[in-house]
C-alpha cells in the first residue's frame, strides 16, 4: 500500500505519495559480506548464552510489554514527548538553510506530489524549506524541500552544535598521566 | 573515528584540529497511548532444529513432513517456544546451517533493483581525514540555499580549535565561509577529487565546509552527503 503526506496549510489541503529514498535505491549498493570457504553467502544468527538454542533470522519476535507484562500492539504505541503525547500539529513554515544544515538528516522521503494547494506552492518559492514540526522539545524535525527534481521530506535531528569563542578550546584530549587502575580488562 | 581532523584553508594553510560530533538526543522512547513506559523483549518462536529445512532433512518428500507435522508436532518445542532470548551472540551460519568458526568476507555491488552485478575481494579503504595529507578545499563553493535543497547531509561534524593558534585559523575560514553565505566543497587527495572517510572501510561521503561567525565565536561545520535529493529513477549509473 502507498504510504501519503497529508500538509495542511493555511486552511488547505496538499497530498503527496511517500518512498523512502536511500543510496540503494538511488544508486544501487556496495557491501560486504561473510562468505564460507566455498564462497557461499553466510547469515548472521543469534546463539543464547547458554548454547541451547540456535536463533537464525525468523525465529524469533519482538514484543512491546507494559509495566503489568502485557504485549501491547505496535501500532498503539507513541513516541514519548515529555510525557505530553503526541507532537502537535504545525503549520508548515518557511525556514531559512542554516535551519536545515544544522540538523543530521535520518530518513529521506521522496515526495510524489497527488495535489498541492496554491498556498503551500507559494510558501515553499520562497527558499524552497519548510518545517513542518512544531520544534517541539528539540526533539525530531521535519522539512519539506522542494527543488528542481521535485518534492522531498527531510527527518533528522537538530545537532546541538554551539559556537565557540577563544576561550573554548577542544581540550577533551585523553591525559596521558592518568591512573592506570581503571583499566577494566575484565570486560575485554 | 579519529577526533583529529588535518584541514587546508583557501590559503594553502594547513593545520590539525579536533572533530566533535553531533549530541544527539536519539529517538524518544516509545509508551502507550495512557502514557506508560513499554519495554521491548525479544521471544523464540522456534529454534532452529525446528525449521522446516532441518526438518525436511527427516522425510523423504513433503508429504511424509506432512504427515509427522500431523502425528508428532515436531515443528513445535514447547521448552523453547515463548521463552525470552535473554542476552544473545552473534555467530555465522553457512548455507547448511552449521555455524562457522572463521570465515572470509566478499565485496558485492548491486545496481538499484537489487541484481548483483559483481562480486570481489573487498579491498582496505583507510580513513584519510588524520593523514599526511590534509582536506583541502576545491575551491567550488555551493551557496547555503543550493546546498540545503540538493543533498541530504548525513552526517555532521563541528571543527574545533585546540589552542590560539588554531583558534585563529579556523575562525578565519568561518568568516570567510559565512561571508560568502556558502558551503565550499572539500575533499581528500590532490586537489581533494577524492571523497572524505572517517574511518577505516568506512562509508565514503562528499564533505562541504560551512562557516558562521558571531562577533568572537565561530561555528564550523563539516557537512558530509553521500545521497542527493532527486527522484528514484533520475540517476543514471
């Protein structure tokens, strides 16, 4: 099933189809594999630490418990605000470039525009930037990006990145002089 | 990854400074709908000496699989089914399903639609910010709107001054970049063609230098992409 945005802005209502845009799907994949001595594929399994059960994939599943150990259904659950529910709604707002380049970008969405209202069309002429999270809590945010190839969703995270002054310099460098006695090899 | 990063300025200087990366705060924890904390835990459904293809090595076709599924419920391992994993170790599994001791690794590309095009001996990149030589910058600057609504930046690092010197250094490329209101492309190897790793075998990525200034701070940015904002389909291999 297509997955769709719904943006609404200024009383309007735009839509667009969703598809995760990634290096592999743009561009293909290069990665790196265990093979055995005859250059078969190998799979990564999971062995329990007493040794009794052998878990390769499929064999197991996740389930979500609350605090009484009841499984509790994926879909019910919520990201956790501060203990205030669910992020609110915004409207999208146009935002400047230094906005979005001071987040790490996560996930990536190409946008299939179904139907844009003439008010966010004229939002995003702009700089082409809008946030459409509420900046709730510096949690997770949001941007629609709208350039010459279409129409993208941006997910990522603000990087907490300060200026620095003089008087700030990196001096987070390991002290060679330090005690020896915290070496704790037991956890090698 | 090295907190080291060697980088050249516009003035052909170099120097070493340190890389912080991004604090971030993750992905918020998930809770019910009331707002009670939940906890994920992971179950066997059923070990492996229950999978069919373990099992099919007992009958000689389907149909007798069948018939033992029926009488003796072999698939089923009621000491194991429903039990928590508790804490697990990774091991490697060959095509028969016995695990490995040592195994060898293999370089495989794939074009978009997952068909493997070739397969190699994957060979050693090394991490090339903390080396002889340094970043340097290419000259092609990318105005900050441009930058923004062409890639995707990934990954993000603050370039910091570890004394007076280096303080000056790079508060002189913040002030030029921001002047500039652009990102300048940067990159490793002669004239920096070659694309930035962090790490050993690490994921290559394109790196773009932004800079801003506020009286006497500076906030220098290393913006690293490896994926452009375009539509599946656009890009030709």
């Amino acid at each position: 099933m297509e997955r769709t945005l719904e943006v609404a802005c200024a009383g309007t209502a735009s839509s667009f189809t969703v598809r995760k845009l990634s290096r592999a799907t743009l561009y293909g994949t290069r990665r790196r594999m265990p093979v055995d001595g005859e250059g078969r594929p190998c799979r990564a399994a999971a062995l329990t630490r007493d040794g009794r059960f052998l878990l390769p994939p499929g064999t197991t599943a996740t389930l979500y418990l609350d605090d009484h150990g009841d499984a509790v259904e994926r879909g019910e659950l919520r990201p956790a605000r501060g203990g205030e529910g669910a992020a609110p709604e915004a409207e999208p707002h146009p935002t400047e470039a230094t906005e979005l380049l001071d987040c790490v970008v996560r996930t990536v969405y190409a946008l299939v525009a179904v139907a844009v209202s003439a008010q966010l069309d004229r939002l995003l002429a702009g700089t082409g930037v809008c946030r459409l999270d509420a900046g709730d809590a510096g949690g997770e945010v949001r941007f629609l990006v709208k350039n010459g190839a279409g129409y993208s969703l941006l997910v990522g995270e603000p990087s907490g990145f300060r200026f620095v002054g003089p008087d700030q310099a990196d001096l987070s460098i390991p002290d060679a002089g330090g005690p020896w006695d915290d070496l704790d090899l037991a956890m090698l | 990854m090295s907190r080291w990063i060697r980088v050249r300025d516009s003035r052909g200087r170099d120097a070493r400074v340190r890389m912080e990366p991004t604090h971030l705060r993750g992905r918020p924890p998930l809770q019910t709908p009331d707002g009670r904390a939940v906890e994920a835990a992971r179950f066997i459904k059923a070990p492996m000496s229950r999978r069919y293809e373990v099992l099919r090595h007992r009958c000689p076709d389907d149909a007798q699989l069948a018939e033992l599924l029926i009488e003796e419920d072999p698939e089923i391992d009621l000491d194991a089914t429903g039990r928590r994993t508790g804490p697990t170790d990774r091991v490697l599994l060959d095509p028969d399903g016995n695990v490995l001791y040592t195994t060898a690794e293999a370089e495989v590309i794939c074009d978009r639609d997952g068909i493997e095009l070739e397969r190699r001996l994957p060979a050693d990149t090394p991490a090339n910010v903390d080396g002889e030589s340094p970043i340097v910058w290419t000259g092609r600057m990318l105005p900050r709107l441009e930058a923004a609504r062409r890639f995707a930046f990934t990954r993000i690092l603050q370039l910091r001054h570890v004394d007076g010197l280096t303080y000056d250094f790079l508060f002189g490329m913040a002030r030029e970049l921001d002047e500039a209101g652009a990102l300048v492309l940067v990159g490793a190897g002669p004239g920096g063609r070659d694309p930035i790793v962090l790490e050993r075998n690490g994921v290559p990525h394109r790196g773009f230098l932004g800079g801003r200034v506020e009286g006497d701070r500076y906030l220098l940015v290393l913006h690293l992409t490896n994926l452009e904002l375009t539509m599946p389909g656009e890009v030709t291999l």
